[in-house]
C-alpha cells in the first residue's frame, strides 16, 4: 500500500500491517503506541536543560570563549568584532528560528538537522545536506580537540630548540608536530569512551562540565574589575616559529586602551604564520557560534523534542551573544594591543587564580569535542538507517541493547583522527566554517520551501518566523561562505551536488514526500486559476488530445504517434475499465494507476493518465470528455484506434526486458488492463459489451496478469465470438425482413 491511496484506507492498513523483521529496537522505541510507551521513555530521556541548554551552551562556550576572544579583538578592532557578532548572530537566529518552525511541526526524530531536511525537502537534499553535515561535526570536534592541545602545550609544553622559556610554565611535555598528534589522540579517545557509553553518561558529564565553565566565566568577569594592573610576559613567536621574551600590559579599565581597541589592526597570526583579514577572523569567531544545532542533533534522546529545541536553543543563543560581546567589551576596554594578538589564553594570565581558567579551557574544549562527535554519531545513524547510500553505511545500524549507535561512534572517531593530523586550529577553522554555513542554508531553504509550498501539514506552533526571515538566513549564509573562501565555497556546493546527483540516481525509493511536488502543486493551481476560456482566440489554438487505450502492450505506436502530433498541448491517456462501483470494497483503478505512469515513462511521453469505471466502454468514454481537465486545459480531440481483427501485437516485451522497471514487469504489480476494441464494445448492445468486459476481466486474472503476448491471442479469439454472434444476430433479422415482405 503506498501513501497514493485514500488516506482514511491508507492509515487504517499501515497501522494493522505487520512491523518489517529488520526495525531495530531503537526504531520500534519510537512508535507512538501504547504498549511500547515505556520501552520510549527507557530511551528518550534528557529534558529541556540536560538535552538542549546544557549541551548548546558548551559546543559554544568552547575555543572562542577563552582561547580567541583576544584574538578576535586584536585583529579586527571593538568595532568589527561587534558587527562580526551581530553578523554571526543574525545568521544563526534567523537558522534558529527556522529549527524551531521545523522541529514544532510535528515529530522529530534522532538526526537532528539531517532529519528535518530530509522529511522537508526528500531524500536527494537532506542526505547530501546530512553528509555535509556529518563532516561539519568532525571537523568540528577535531577543532575543539586541537584547541585543547594548543592550550595544553602553552601551558606545559617544552619549548622547541631555539626557543625561550616562559617563567612560571611547568614545561614537562615534549613539543612538536607529531607529539601534538599523539596528545590529540589520547585526548579524543577520552571523548571516544565517554560516547560510546551513551547519551545520559555524555548528559551527566557535560553537566559537570557546565558548572566549571560557568565557574570559570564568573572568574573572569570578576577578575576584570579586581585585578589592577599587570605587566605579562609572553612568548613573541614570529613568522619563522623563533620565540624572544617580550612583554605586554593588562592596564586596567583605562579610556586610552579603549580608543586604541577600537580600530582594526591586522596582522600576522603567530600560530599560522598567515596573515589576518576580516574574513580569516570571522572564520575563526563563527566557530563560537556553530553549536546551534548540538541540541537538535540528540533530538532522537529528548523526551519532547518539539517542545525541547525551540526554548532550549534560543535561551542558549541569547546567553551566549551577551557573554561574547560582554567579554569583548571588556578585553578592548582593559588590555594592551600587543597582548591581545600576541597571547591567546591572556584571560589565565589576568585572572584571579589562573590555574581555574585552565581548567576551564579544558573542560569547555573537552566538551565541545564531545558534543560534535556524538552529534555526528547521531547523524551518520540517522543516514544508515534511511539506507540512502545502499549497503555503504551498514554497519554504522549497529547499535547496543540500550539503542546507542556504538558503530556509528566509531566511525566518526576515526575520521576526527584523520583530521587531527591538520595540526593547527586556524588551519582547520574555515572549513569547518563553511560547512556549517552551508547546513544552516539549507535548514533556512528547508523552512522557505514549506513556506511557500503552502503546504496543509505544515503547521508549526512556533509562529515566529516568516519567509523574510528564511531568506534572509540562506543570502546572509551565502555571503559570508565566498567571503570566507570562495574556493572551499565552490568545492563544498559542487560536493554536494555530487552527492545529490548520487542519491537521486542511485538512492532507493523513499515515500517522504518531495517539496518540489507541493511547489510545482502551489504554482500550477495559481496559473490555472489564471488560464481564462473566455479569452480563447483561434490563433492560439492547440491540439488538447485525450486518446482512448484499450490494449496499452498493442498501442505504443499510437501513443507515440499522438505525442508527436500534440506539439505542446495537452495529452491525455483515457482508459475505461467495465463495472460497477457498488458491489466493489475499494476502487479498482487506484492500484493500477502506478502502471500505467510507469508506461509514460518507459515511452518518453508527455501525457496524463486518467481511468475511470464505467457500465460500458460508450458511458465510460463519455465520462472521460466530461470530466478530463481543468479550466482552460481540457481535451478538444478525441482519438480513437482503427477496429482490427488480427491478433495484438505485444511490443513492450522487447523494450521490459531492457528497462527492468518493476511497474510494468509481470507479477510485481498491478497488470496493464487489458480489455476489447472501443468500436466493437461501443456499437453493439448492453449484453455484449458486459460479454467484452467479462473477458477482460478473464484476461486480467489469467496466469500472465494480463501482460502476456497469451493475452492478445485470447483477446482475439474473444471478439471472432462476438463476430460471430453479431453475424448470427444480422442474419437472423434478414430473414426475418424476408418473410414480413
């Protein structure tokens, strides 16, 4: 039963039919029925807090708060660190509020953004856009972990040869470009095991977690008012990695520090060696703000995920837009320049007890890490189990008895490893940039299109978002992507055309229902409404043909033929199939309306199908002229084919057995009728035509589903025996003639 058919019929046989043998346990935990709501509560359980703040706030709150915040503001000025901000925000709240219309509009399931792409805009768009993001969250959480390190080694790494040490460092670890691999390593193991265990052991985690960031930025913001004047020794890395002391002042809330913060200054970026710009470190700040999604990714883990993500998302968002700027704010107003661009984690140093922000950086990072590995995790499971690229993810559907996808974790944690070996954050940072502005378009495209589409399943409760504010969110994305980097821009589009190339021609069937279906619905019905009849003129006339089709195997070339006749008009295929409706359970014609388009499309036709039931092939054509089209768009030509005799020629076996396609092939659907000649039924009385209709129906029924070449011979044989009886019926009456006169 596929979701064409009558809704009420559709519903009622979906429910009773039996459950597919491969659901794993975790898909059945998602049925809203009442003997397995205890089996659901056993998996979705984080709430508002633990499912949706907590875990936002910290993908947030992660390298930007304590290791680029100085960073940003040093290079780019106050000023357009708070446009880069306000920028940064409109971006995401714009995304925001389109996650918050998509994920109230009905039930939402594990694969956060993914998912809601997916039912939104059909399986080609939301697997290419899931895979997209699936890489934006391992890049992510190799980000995070990178971080880490770079805060680890500034504060316990021995210092390369030729460098000079920092008094006051504990250098104990060995330093180097593959010693940072190994530290990332073990630190993104830590993150691997506290996964694999499972969404509440990540949930009660990240809540520690959260109290010591929140420990830490209280820290912080007291230590700007209490802490007066310092002087801070710092490392001056140049270009060539070479180090010599040097110094810089944290001078306290001073107006001339302000004035001097204001402006841009850009220059060379002491860990890469590259030189800054506004696009380089908007890169670098956009990832503070690409953990939107951190809440909507464990969607398959909430109790009530519609009621969860919108509050939860956007009390996060607020917060954290208010700390980024209070901090820049502060940083302008009280540190030198020169300690800003010259020392990243400067908040330890000026900081009441600068052992707290460590543990903080190294916490939040932590948590950031953790947050994008489950996330992508979340989304490759998701992509498995919609089976949309075969038997490639197979065995990321593995998952434990508690319903974790544990194959799934593992196969993101490798694919972190492979992109630790990029080695620096900034290096990575624009990447993983845009592919998060790319997601968030499409999650703004997602909410248009239902928008527009008018669509009568879309109706969110969450009301606070209009098609201005979902365009605004795709041009801003856009924007900022080629500002970033055109070329990784180019590359991660083409990407991802590619993928959807992919799924559309490879992918299997799905029955989620195709945006673009509701928007070409949307506009037809507007035209149409404008298509006037009484502004027809002769000279604009076109051929609107409805051809009759009784044998569709022995009439390809007349459909053929008309559809090279019509040029631009309208076609319609009219079947008429014998019977009444009354003694019937169900329509008859439903089941074979995925046949005969399977027809259109192995033809190469532009045409229509339109069947109907009738008690006689004359009463079901008339039906047909009555009832075929809309509006200005109805048939003006009938066609008919030329009554024949011989025996019908089957001329679709050649072309099935190269087309293979599962509509039309014997046995796997419902059968093409099959049904006697329209000139033949049509002139002669009631009790023939049933005669006819009788041995169609025999045809229909037989061993070859009516698709046979055994067909067209028994339909031969059917109309010499009405032949026949017409002929005795003719001779009988003449004789009749003779002995009246």
């Amino acid at each position: 039963m596929s979701e064409k058919a009558p809704l009420l019929h559709y519903r009622l046989t979906t429910s009773a039919s039996p459950e597919p043998k491969d659901v794993s346990k975790h898909s059945r935990a998602k049925a809203g029925r009442s003997g397995r709501r205890s089996e659901d509560r056993t998996v979705r359980k984080l709430g508002v807090v633990f499912g949706v703040v907590i875990p936002t706030l910290l993908s947030m709150f992660s390298v930007v708060v304590f290791l680029r915040i100085g960073f940003v503001v040093g290079q780019a000025g106050l000023y357009q660190s708070i446009a880069m901000f306000l920028v940064a925000y409109f971006i995401i709240t714009m995304t925001v509020l389109s996650v918050c219309a998509i994920s109230t509009n009905g039930a939402l399931d594990a694969g956060g953004a993914y998912y809601m792409i997916s039912r939104a805009l059909g399986p080609e768009f939301g697997g290419s856009i899931g895979i997209m993001f699936f890489f934006a969250n391992v890049c992510g959480s190799a980000l995070y972990v990178l971080g880490l390190v770079e805060a680890i080694m500034s504060a316990f790494g021995i210092p390369e040869e030729g460098a000079t040490a920092v008094a006051g460092h504990h250098q104990v670890l060995p330093s180097g470009y593959w010693w940072s691999v190994l530290y990332g390593t073990v630190l993104l193991f830590l993150c691997f095991i506290v996964c694999l265990v499972g969404a509440h052991i990540y949930a009660k985690a990240t809540f520690i977690i959260f109290i010591i960031v929140t420990t830490v930025l209280a820290s912080i913001f007291i230590s700007f008012f209490i802490v007066g004047p310092v002087v801070v020794i710092l490392p001056d890395t140049s270009v060539l990695n070479s180090t010599s002391l040097s110094i810089a002042n944290y001078t306290g809330f001073r107006l001339h520090t302000l004035e001097v913060n204001l402006l841009p200054s850009y220059t060379v970026d002491y860990t890469t060696g590259a030189m800054m710009s506004f696009a380089t470190v908007f890169a670098v700040m956009f990832n503070g703000c690409t953990g939107i999604m951190a809440g909507s990714n464990m969607s398959g883990d909430l109790k009530n995920p519609s009621y969860s993500i919108p509050r939860g998302t956007l009390a996060a968002v607020l917060i954290t837009f208010i700390t980024y700027n209070l901090l820049s704010l502060l940083a302008a107003w009280s540190c030198d320049r020169h300690l800003l661009q010259r020392d990243y984690s400067f908040l330890g140093d000026i900081n009441i007890w600068p052992p707290l922000v460590t543990v903080g950086i190294y916490s939040s990072t932590m948590s950031a890490a953790m947050s994008n590995l489950i996330g992508a995790s979340r989304i490759l499971y998701a992509l498995s189990k919609d089976n949309l690229f075969g038997g490639v993810l197979a065995l990321a559907r593995k998952t434990s008895r508690s319903g974790n996808p544990w194959a799934s974790v593992l196969v993101s944690w490798l694919l972190v490893q492979v992109v630790l070996f990029a080695g620096k954050l900034n290096t990575i940072a624009g990447i993983v940039t845009i592919f998060f502005l790319l997601v968030y378009a499409a999650v703004n495209l997602a909410c248009l299109a239902l928008e527009w589409a008018s669509a009568p399943n879309f109706r969110p409760s969450f009301r606070c978002f209009t098609w201005h504010t979902c365009a605004l969110g795709i041009l801003g994305c856009l924007i900022m992507m080629f500002l970033i980097s055109a070329i990784y821009a180019f590359a991660s589009i083409a990407f991802m055309l590619l993928l959807l190339m992919l799924i559309h021609y490879l992918g299997p069937i799905s029955n989620w229902g195709y945006i673009s279906q509701a928007l070409i619905f949307h506009q037809v019905r507007k035209y149409l409404l404008m298509l006037d009849v009484r502004k027809d003129h002769v000279k604009f006339w076109r051929p609107q043909v409805l051809l009759m089709v009784a044998n569709p195997r022995s009439c390809t070339g007349l459909m053929t033929f008309i559809n090279d006749l019509k040029k631009s008009g309208l076609y319609v295929l009219g079947h008429v199939k014998l019977g009444l409706l009354d003694g019937l359970p169900s329509d008859p014609l439903q089941s074979h309306y995925d046949s005969w388009l399977s027809l259109v499309d192995h033809l190469n036709i532009k045409a229509f199908v339109n069947l109907t039931l009738a008690d006689s092939v004359q009463h079901g054509v008339q039906n047909l002229l009555f009832i075929t089209g809309f509006g200005g768009m109805r048939p003006n030509t009938i066609v008919l084919g030329f009554y024949d005799d011989c025996t019908p020629q089957d001329h679709l076996q050649a072309g099935l057995r190269a087309s293979r396609d599962p509509c039309l092939e014997t046995g796997k659907a419902p059968p093409l009728p099959v049904c006697g000649g329209w000139l033949q039924s049509a002139g002669r009385g009631g009790e023939e035509a049933q005669g006819d209709a009788k041995g169609a129906e025999n045809l229909s029924s037989g061993s070859d589903g009516g698709l046979g070449p055994g067909g067209g011979a028994a339909l031969a044989e059917t109309r010499r025996k009405g032949e026949r009886e017409s002929r005795r019926v003719c001779t009988e009456q003449g004789k009749g003639g003779e002995r009246r006169s």
